[in-house]
C-alpha cells in the first residue's frame, strides 16, 4: 500500500483503500508519546499526530497535547476514533525527536507505509541515549567549568568548578530513581554541588565561591523548557506554554533557595 | 581575551549539545551558535550598548541562526537554540542578588533579582523574535506562491 494514492480518495468512504483504523491510531500516538516524553514542544505533537493520520487518509482530524497527556481522534469510515494517552515520565533527548521528525515526513510524502513507520517507531522508542553515562557527565562538567571561566574566573576555577558541576549532574542522576520529585532531586543535587564547593574553598581558601557555585548550578539551567515554553507560546499553545514556563521557574527558584542555604553557611 | 571567550562559549555550548542527546551531526553547529550569541554578546557593549540590549540582540541572532541552519541540516530547531543561549545566562548576577538576599541587604537583592529576570526576559524575547521573523517570512513566501 502506498499512501500517495490513498490521498488523493480522501472523502469517498466506498473507495479508499482500508488501513486498519487501529494501526493508524497506535502509529500516531506512539509518534506524539515520543516526542513528548524526550523533550520535545506540545505544538510538534499535535502537528506530527495530525499530520500522519491525515496522509493515512483519516477525516476530522483533532489533537490535543499537554505536556503529560495526549488525545486523538479521527473518522475512519463514518466511526469515530479517540484514544488518550498519558506520558508521566519525561527526559531530554532531541536525538529522538529529530528521527521521529524525518519518520512521520516520509510517510506523508509517500516514503514508507504505515507499517514500515509503525516499525521504525518502535525501534526509536526502544533506542538508548545516543551518547553514553560517562559522556553525558564529562559533558556537564565541561560546560560547568567552561561557563565558571566565561563568569570571569581563573584558570585555578576550572578544575573544581567542572568537579562541582560533575557532583551535581551525578546526583540529579543518582537521586533521580530515589525521590521521585523533580524539583526536590533538583533541590538537594544544587545543595550538593555547593556542598562541594564550600569544601574546596574551605581546603583552597584561593579559590572564588562565586566562580565555582556560578559553574556548578550550569547543568540545572532549565534551558528546555524555557525554549519549550517561549515555542509553545508563540504557536498558540498557551497552556502549555505556561505550565512548562512555570517548570522552569519552579526550577529556578529551588536552585536559588538551595545557593542561598549554602552561602549562608559561608556567612 | 576576546579568544579565550569564543573558545570557551564554543566548548560549553557544544557539551550541553551532548548533554540533551543531540543528534552527531548537530554538535558542531550547536557549538556555532553559542559563538557566534557569545561574540555579538561581547561586541555590542563596544558599541555603548546596554547589557540588556546587548543580550536581547544577540539571543535574536542565536535564535535566527538557529532556524537557519534547522532548514539547511532538516532537524528541528531547539537542537541549536538550546545551546546556543547557555553563554548568555545570567549566572552571576543570579549569584550576587541570591548573596545580597543572604546579608540581609534586601534592598541591593531585589535589585539585582529585577535585573536577572529583566536579562532572563531579554533572552526570552529574543527567542520570540527570532522565531516570529522566521515564522513570517515563510508565511509570506508562502503566499506568493499560492498566488501564482
């Protein structure tokens, strides 16, 4: 089956060539739950979802996306379909969202078939990060420390601060399948990080707390969401937009309530 | 000095590419985008500019780039932009209005808070403008041609 010419039918129920409704759904849902759950913006999945089931030749089309749930539902032959899904958990790998992007653009250009696009789906959701563990925290104390010398430390900085910033992303990870909170795993990662960082002043009395801390709160910086929110806003998506901008504050503020803990101890 | 900023925006930009799980082929032009934010960033004060100013600009151009090349190497934008506005965080003047809050100096901390999220808002509306100039002339290119 080539869905170019299922296309061009749309609209004559007797003669478009059946594609299991079903099929279509799960396709469909699969493409928006993945991009949801790595990272991507809510007006992406609606557009992807309602794209991929339009080109499979669906009528009345409608999708809705929060940033944890989506629903969708079409007309398939005088029946209609709605289906919801939720999406609890949620990470950031743009690596993802970026094949599911090329996947669901060649199948409504007639590439691939469902199948082969359902297929291609399952095996994206199922890939691990493309980068691995160690490279993704070595990743974090790089740009930790990189960002403490652009906020004009010394060379003396560098080393701690990227230590602080390795600290830090090594308990969000580690506390992350503790505490099942964000903000609070976010919360004791920055009193963790600047933990460290009062120690290597206290041994080090040379260095800057303010570089180092500066540095180490780096891998925290809610740039995702920010970015997310700002796309969501100006696509006409508003509650999204605003509840993943109020992430982004809530982030911030435990981050800065956790910086002001630690300097008062230093008082 | 100015070398030492460019190289340094270039690698944090790049290691926070890795850290969002970008796709290989991106990490290097992430890694532009951050210079090129940081470089327009560090000229406009030359130039009298103010830092908000300064940050709102080169947020635009981060921003701007990084529709740009979205189009060129076919992956979706956040890819860049993301990485692109970490050199222009507001780190330190978080730092300081956090270590006034702490002194008791509530006067000088809400100064400085004000002017952290006036720097967050900069960046903000940079990305808006940004994605709002891209947004428009598609649209207009669009138009022309359903016209023909």
């Amino acid at each position: 089956m080539r869905f170019a010419g299922t296309r061009q039918y749309r609209g004559l129920d007797k003669d478009v060539t059946v594609l299991s409704s079903d099929l279509v759904m799960d396709t469909c849902l699969l493409a928006g739950a993945i991009i949801l759950k790595n990272g991507g913006e809510t007006y992406r999945t609606e557009e992807t979802m309602a794209r991929i089931a339009q080109a499979a030749g669906m009528d009345d089309v409608n999708s809705s996306a929060t940033p944890t749930s989506i629903i969708l539902s079409f007309r398939c032959k005088g029946l209609d379909h709605t289906r919801m899904v939720r999406t609890p958990s949620r990470t950031t790998n743009l690596n993802k969202i970026t094949l599911v992007n090329d996947v669901s653009r060649r199948f409504v250009s007639g590439g691939i078939t469902l199948e082969q696009a359902y297929l291609t789906l399952c095996e994206i959701d199922q890939k691990k990060p493309l980068y691995p563990k160690w490279m993704q925290h070595l990743a974090a104390a790089t740009a930790s420390g990189s960002f403490a010398m652009l906020a004009g430390g010394t060379w003396y900085d560098l080393a701690p601060s990227a230590l602080a910033g390795l600290t830090v992303n090594l308990s969000l990870e580690y506390l992350e399948q503790f505490v099942r909170m964000k903000f609070f795993t976010e919360f004791s990662a920055a009193l963790l990080g600047g933990l460290f960082a009062l120690l290597a002043v206290t041994v080090f009395p040379e260095l800057h707390i303010s570089i180092i801390i500066i540095g180490a709160m780096l891998p925290m910086f809610p740039g995702i969401a920010i970015t997310n929110s700002l796309r969501d806003l100006m696509a006409g998506d508003l509650v999204a937009g605003v509840s993943r901008g109020v992430e982004a504050m809530l982030t911030a503020i435990s981050v800065a309530v956790a910086t002001a803990i630690i300097l008062w101890f230093m008082r | 000095m100015l070398l030492k900023g460019l190289a340094l925006s270039f690698i944090s930009s790049m290691a926070w590419c890795v850290l969002f799980n970008v796709p290989v082929r991106t990490i290097l032009a992430g890694g532009i985008a951050g210079m090129v934010g940081f470089l327009v960033y560090s000229f406009l004060p030359l130039l009298n500019a103010e830092v908000l100013l300064s940050t709102f600009v080169s947020a635009a151009i981060v921003s701007l780039l990084s529709q740009v090349m979205s189009i060129f190497l076919r992956v979706p934008s956040t890819n860049f932009s993301v990485a692109g506005i970490i050199p222009l965080v507001p780190g330190s003047l978080a730092y300081k209005s956090m270590l006034a809050f702490v002194n008791n100096d509530y006067v000088e901390g809400i100064t400085l808070a004000t002017k952290t999220l006036m720097v967050a808002g900069a960046i903000a509306s940079g990305l808006i403008f940004g994605i709002s100039v891209v947004t428009i002339v598609k649209g207009a290119r669009y138009a022309g041609k359903r016209a023909q």
